[in-house]
C-alpha cells in the first residue's frame, strides 16, 4: 500500500461520514499550537539556494562542497509547512529543472489542504520524472497538515521515537586525518554509514576503527566494479561489526549483484537501483531488505485497534475473553490490561474473579462492564493505532464516566481516533472534526469549537437535532 492509499484508505475507514457529526481524538498531547477553524488557499513559494558543507563529501563517484537545494513554503491562512528538493548529482535534476516544475503548478485551486491524496495526485500528474521538485510539495504539505492538526507525524502515525531506527552519520572519503576529525563528530549516534568504492578504501575503515566500535553501514555508491574483489572487501568487513553493504556494483550490473548476494555474508541493500517503482520489481531477486509490497493484510490489521458500540464476547472466562485481544499474553498482561482499562476492580469482585464464566451476552455483568472488558481486549493488544467507535453511545451517563476513564487509559502514549455523537466523550480531544456531508466543516479543540458558536456549538448546547 503505497502512501496515497494510506491516506484514502484512513479517511474512508476511519472518518467515513454516514453521520451528520464526527469526532476525531488523538490521545497523544502536544504543545504545539492547536488548529484554528480556517478557510483559504493553498499558496506555493520556493526558492533555490545552495547547502554549503562543512567538510567536502567525497563518494566513489564524485566530490562535492555543496548540495544545490531549492526551499518551499507550502501557506494556508498564516500557517506555513517547509519542504525542499535536494539534488545529489546522480538524480539529474537542476534547480532550474525544480524551479520550472514548480512554477508549472497552480495550488491555489485547492481549499483544503485535507484532501492530501487529491493534492499530491494532482503534483504526481502534472509532468512526468521530476521525483526531487515533487517530494518538496509531498513534505511541505506533510509539515503544513501537522502544524495544522497540532502533531508531529509520528504521533499521527502512532509510531514511537523510543522504537525508532537509529539514525547513522555519514563519513565521506577523505584523509585520515579528516576521518579522525569527523569520528569525533559521531559521538552522538550509535551508527556510522562509511563512504567507499575507491582504492585505499579500507584504511578508511580501519581508521575508524581504531577510534571507535560502533556499528557501521557501507555505501559503495557503485564503486566497486569486480564482483570478486567486492565479495572479498565484504567478508573483510563482516569481521569489523558491518551491518549491511549499499549498493556495492553498478545498478546496471544486475546479474553480477544477484551473484554476490547468493555469497555475501552481510546483506545487499538498493540505493542507486532504485528509483522508479517499476524498480521495487525489479529488485526482488537481486537485494535484500523488506519489500514493502509483501507486508501481510494481517500484520497491518494488528497495528490497528478498535472498540464498538456493540460489545462481542463469547462463552468462557473473562481472562479468555481479555486474552482474545492476543492470544499469547500472560495471565499478568491480562490483568495489566484489566487495570488500564479500568475494569480490574469489578473483575476481582466477581465471584471466581477472572476466572468467572459468562456467555456471549456477558451474563450477569452490565452493559458498561461489558464495554469494559472489550476496552481491556483492545488494550491487551497494544496497537500504535486505537480507533473508538461509538464506544459509549448506548450506556447511560454515569456508567459513561466509568468507561470514559477506561478509555482514557488506553489513549495514553498512542494515536486515537474517536467517533462519537456523544460530545462528552471528546472534550479533551488535541484535535475536533465536525462533518457533515463527507465534509470537514469545523476544526479546533473543544474551547475553540465553542467560541465559534457554530455547529459544533449548537450540537453541543442542545441548540441543534441530529438527524
């Protein structure tokens, strides 16, 4: 699923509008401003100028002391999202070549910077090639829709910084002596990706080396033309704590990197050979890594959790009721759930505890225990990604506030998404949705919903029926 699908498929699975109002909450907080209700235009500026490095950036291929770069502002109602196109030589764009694109697009047309998939669709189709110019507008437009809904996109997401990748430094070929320099530019990451390609490429690795053990990542940057002597370089750094080797022949060697990838000892990852989608194909039987076009429907289902109006549980204990939300948790992480959820107090007090059987109506337990228990479910889960359906719309309101603490629980440290005709339950949103028609009419936190005196304001004030 490529990154447009991602987007249609979330705002048709997660906000699909058959109802007049619709609320959307992210649990994780933000001290970035909140979104204000805003009506406008989108407004494209760029301008090129020229990144100066501190060290000259020397790869097998070429040497550098700038990177050309051309600066974006993508601007809607006094908010401003920034992107930019960098051109390594190897892409063949020229500022000129971005700055013409560019120019080429009429944003203004559009009125909501919302509807992501329509925006950057209409971008991909206005010329062919152009991928540089291209992803300016996709990350100024990401920036500007953050700013606008008051997250990071990692919150948004529902990724995790503490999960996340180390990111590595980049040390160029160069002298010995700038090698030892730029080593001590690394102190503040665990990973070093190392330049090579070119004769004399191993003292580079053995100077670094001698002044640390962190892991490193190679990049050949096609430099290496004899698949023999790259096998040979690369079982010489399989003992010097490699992680992988980038791109170690020309991408138009295609039959001799297959070839070292049957032999290799570390794993061959694509830089250079990929650069078009047709090449992702392509690149199946010659690389390794992950190809995304592989990942399991099933995989992505559980980085997705959810809670409905109607409960589902089924004939057994409620610990096996809990655990159905992951089979293979311990009974400890099903009370831990049970906790989080709010639902641990009653559960003990039930006669046989967790242990207790009920039948698929929940038996004796109440409508709000029963929420409970699917709410416990989800969090024993633990998905990046909660969405709570109406999850309260058929319980009276002081059983609401039991579950409301419950839900507020499971919000915690992740991405929620909160469909409620109930305002109650959403008062403490970052961010607030109105729609009506499949279209976002109001946008704000509740204060500022409120102030507006506009839909959101009649719903809420009892001023409005819905239909």
């Amino acid at each position: 699923m490529n990154r447009k699908e991602f987007l249609k498929t979330a705002a048709a699975g997660l906000i699909a509008a058959s109802v007049p109002s619709v609320a959307l909450r992210a649990a994780a907080r933000s001290p970035h401003k909140r979104p204000e209700r805003r009506s406008g235009r989108l407004s494209l500026a760029f301008e090129p100028y020229d990144l100066k490095l501190i060290h000259p950036f020397t790869v097998a291929v070429n040497t550098r002391t700038h990177t050309p770069d051309v600066q974006v502002t993508l601007e809607y109602d006094g908010i401003t999202g920034y992107g930019e196109a960098s051109m390594p030589p190897y892409l063949g764009e020229t500022q000129e070549s971005v700055c013409r694109f560019l120019s080429s697009l009429d944003l203004s047309r559009f009125t909501d910077p919302f509807r992501m998939d329509e925006i950057l669709d209409y971008v991909d189709r206005a010329a062919p090639d152009n991928r540089a110019a291209k992803a300016s507008v996709d990350l100024a437009l990401h920036d500007l829709v953050g700013k606008l809904l008051g997250q990071p996109w990692y919150k948004i997401w529902g990724l995790s910084p503490e999960k996340a990748p180390d990111t590595s430094f980049t040390i160029g070929i160069d002298t010995a002596e700038v090698v030892r320099q730029k080593v001590e530019e690394t102190a503040p990451y665990n990973v070093i990706k190392v330049k090579m390609g070119v004769e004399g490429d191993r003292e580079l690795v053995e100077g670094i080396r001698s002044a640390t053990d962190k892991t490193l990542c190679v990049d050949a940057n096609q430099g290496w033309t004899d698949k023999e002597r790259a096998l040979e370089t690369i079982c010489w750094l399989a003992e010097r704590n490699t992680l992988f080797v980038e791109q170690p022949l020309p991408k138009e060697m295609i039959d001799e990197t297959a070839w070292l990838r049957e032999r290799s000892p570390l794993p061959i990852i694509a830089d250079e050979f990929l650069q078009r989608l047709p090449d992702v194909k392509r690149a199946e039987e010659v690389y390794d890594g992950i190809n995304i076009n592989k990942i399991k429907k099933a995989d992505l289902r559980r980085s997705l959790g959810i809670v409905l109006q109607d409960t589902n549980l089924f004939t057994g204990t409620i610990r096996d009721n809990i655990r159905y939300g992951r089979l293979d948790a311990t009974d400890e992480e099903v009370v831990a759930a049970a906790q989080l959820a709010n639902a641990d107090d009653f559960i003990r007090r039930l006669p046989d505890g967790y242990d207790t059987v009920i039948d698929g109506d929940g038996g004796s337990l109440s409508q709000g225990q029963c929420q409970l228990l699917s709410i416990a479910r989800a969090a024993v889960a633990d998905p990046p990604v909660m969405i709570l359906d109406e999850a309260t719309s058929s319980i009276d309101t002081r059983t609401e506030s039991i579950v409301q603490a419950g839900m507020d629980g499971l919000m915690y440290g992740r991405t929620v998404f909160v469909i409620a005709h109930r305002l109650s339950t959403i008062q403490n949103a970052d961010v607030i949705m109105v729609l009506q028609l499949g279209h976002i009419i109001e946008r704000g936190n509740h204060e500022q919903l409120i102030a507006e005196h506009g839909k959101y304001y009649q719903l809420y004030t009892g001023a409005f029926e819905l239909e």
